[in-house]
C-alpha cells in the first residue's frame, strides 16, 4: 500500500519520469512553431539522481514507472537506466513513451534491459501526412520500430493517436481497424492545449464522443476493464483483437481517478500535468539534502496535488462563440507555459 496520499485520498503510486527535453521530431500540436530552448546538459537530472528519487519514491510506494521526454530513446545509455529500474525490487510496471523513431535500434536492448512495453505516438499512416505533422519524420522507420518492438516482446503494443479536425480526422477509422487483427492498443487521445498558441484552435478539437460516434460507425464497442487506475477507458469493437482506448481530458476527464506524479528532465515535480505548480528538486539533490529531505519533497507535491483541472470550460465554451480572428483569453490561459515536450508525456 502507498504511503503517498492526496489531500483528496487518491493513492499516488505512480511517477512519469522526464529523462530529456530533446525530440528528434517536431509534432505541430506538441512543438512550438519556433520550438524550444533546450536545458543545458548539465542542468538535466544525471541518472544516478533519478534513481535516488525513485529509490525514495518506492519506498513511500511508487510501484508504477513510466519514461518519457523529449524523445528517451535519445538520451544516451538509457539501457542503464531502465535495467537500474528494474533492479528496485518495489517497482512493478516500467513502461515507456516514444515517437518510435529510434525503437528499431534499442527495441531488443530495451527488452533484455527489463522495459515491459512501449507506447508509440503515431497521428497518420498516410506518410505524407506524417511527414507533415511532425515535420520530416518517416513513417515507415516508425512502423518497422512498431514490428522490432513487438518481436522483442514489449506488448501489449499500444498506438496513441491525437485526431485533429481538417488534419487527420479522416484517419480514425483506419487506426480503429488496425485493432481487427492484432492485439495492439490503440488509444485516441483528446487535443490539448499542450502545445503552441499558434497551433490550438477549438474548431480544431474532436471530442471522444464524436470519435467513439465515428467508430461506432464500423461495430459496436464493448467496454473491456483492463485495470484500477489510468486515463483511458477501454473498449473492443466486436470481432476485434485489441482494443480501442480514448482518453479525455477535455470532456470526460479522469482527474478523481489520478495516480500520478510528474518528475521533469531539469529536476521539478509536477504534481498536476495542467497545473504550473512545481516542486524543486534538482537543488536539494545537488546540495546533499537526506533522503528525509527528499521523501519531504515528494510528499509535499502529493498534498499540492488538485483536486482537477478546468480543461473542461474548453468544452463547454463551443467553437462558434470565439472571434476565429482573436485569440480567446481562455484558450491562451489554459496553454501551458512548458510545452508537453519539456514536462514530459
């Protein structure tokens, strides 16, 4: 049992882990325009000061781990990494997110190393299309880390998709259909305003309802419990080997069911992803605090963890009610002000 409790008694028992804010793509939703000014090396957590945090943090009763950058695959030795993990006999789930451009390369050292799966980004199987969402990426190198991954057994595979109205709504059912004959997870995921002001626009936003509605469309979907906690609800289309997810900040978010915590590559804690609130921990790793310091820290960002977000008033305020020439207030407000590839996915 976790020892890490909220003020509004959720267990915390899961930390995302940010090992850098470099991306070897520039995906137009996640990436500002003019992208971003990277930390220096030196201002990045080592690897040893991320280990001591989760040694700390599984002891208070951390049992869930997940990587996430930037692109990790682009951090040097992150085999070490992940095999170090694996030796914290309190972890039980090490799991990793990736664009998948370097996942044919690392797929086999990845598992060897102890990873249990991967959860890939991909918002187009149109190459063109991909090439222009991320701005130069090759679709093909993505899906031949896909079929590496899956041969060196991180399973179950799992595609996250963001659908974005006039870009790549028109996909949806093709990556609901990749679940027919595979056990692959594919998960449609809300757009959030994560990202850049120069790319949020509400009439670019497809609620989970209209994607469900659209999937719905080919076979009906059956609910599928695949566990306690998490963001997506999962269901099976009928006759389907895997399974669809959707994930829905915006209009149906999961906020009372959060168990996590964010640690960013340059040290902070983020106990809300939509909350600007961070605790510090990179100066007291680097001024010999006592794991007591450290385990304080960790606690205090559990008890500044929200009650929710009010991504929500997005919805609730409809497309047609902004002047499409003006930026609304309340769109620019809820943009936050680290892009998604400096806190970590």
């Amino acid at each position: 049992m976790s020892n890490l409790k909220d003020n509004f008694f959720r267990i915390i028992d899961y930390l995302r882990v940010s090992v850098i804010d470099r991306c070897n793509l520039r995906c137009i939703y996640c990436m500002p325009t003019d992208g971003i000014t990277t930390e220096r090396h030196d201002e990045i957590l080592s690897y040893e000061e991320i280990l001591r945090v989760l040694r700390i943090g599984a002891r208070l009763g951390v049992r869930k781990v997940r990587i996430t950058g930037g692109e990790p695959l682009m951090r040097k030795n992150i085999t070490f990494l992940i095999d170090s993990i694996k030796s914290i006999p309190e972890i039980e789930d090490l799991s990793m997110t990736t664009n998948g451009v370097l996942l044919n390369k690392y797929a086999h050292e990845l598992a060897h190393a102890g990873l249990d799966r991967v959860n890939v980004s991909i918002d187009s199987l149109i190459p063109e299309r991909y090439k222009q969402i991320t701005r130069g990426g090759d679709l093909d190198v993505v899906l031949n880390g896909l079929a590496s991954a899956e041969k060196a057994g991180l399973d179950p595979l799992k595609i996250n998709m963001v659908p974005v109205s006039g870009l790549n709504d028109d996909e949806i059912l093709d990556f609901a259909k990749l679940t027919f004959n595979t056990n692959v997870q594919v998960r449609f995921i809300e757009l959030m305003p994560s990202g850049s002001v120069d790319f949020w626009d509400p009439d670019k936003y497809i609620t989970t309802d209209q994607i469900r509605s659209t999937i719905e469309s080919l076979a009906p979907l059956t609910p599928v419990r695949l566990r306690r906690h998490g963001p997506a609800k999962y269901y099976r289309m009928k006759g389907a080997k895997g399974i669809i997810g959707f994930i829905s900040a915006i209009t149906h978010h999961f906020c009372e069911d959060c168990n996590r915590i964010r640690l960013t590559a340059d040290g902070k804690i983020r106990p809300c992803l939509f909350s600007e609130t961070e605790i510090d921990l990179k100066t007291a790793l680097r001024t010999d605090a006592s794991d007591l310091e450290i385990e304080r820290l960790l606690r205090l960002s559990v008890e500044a963890k929200p009650k929710g977000h009010s991504l929500d008033e997005l919805h609730q305020n409809p497309p047609r009610e902004y002047d499409k020439h003006v930026k609304s207030s309340l769109i620019t407000n809820h943009l936050m002000k680290r892009p998604m590839s400096k806190i970590g996915g």
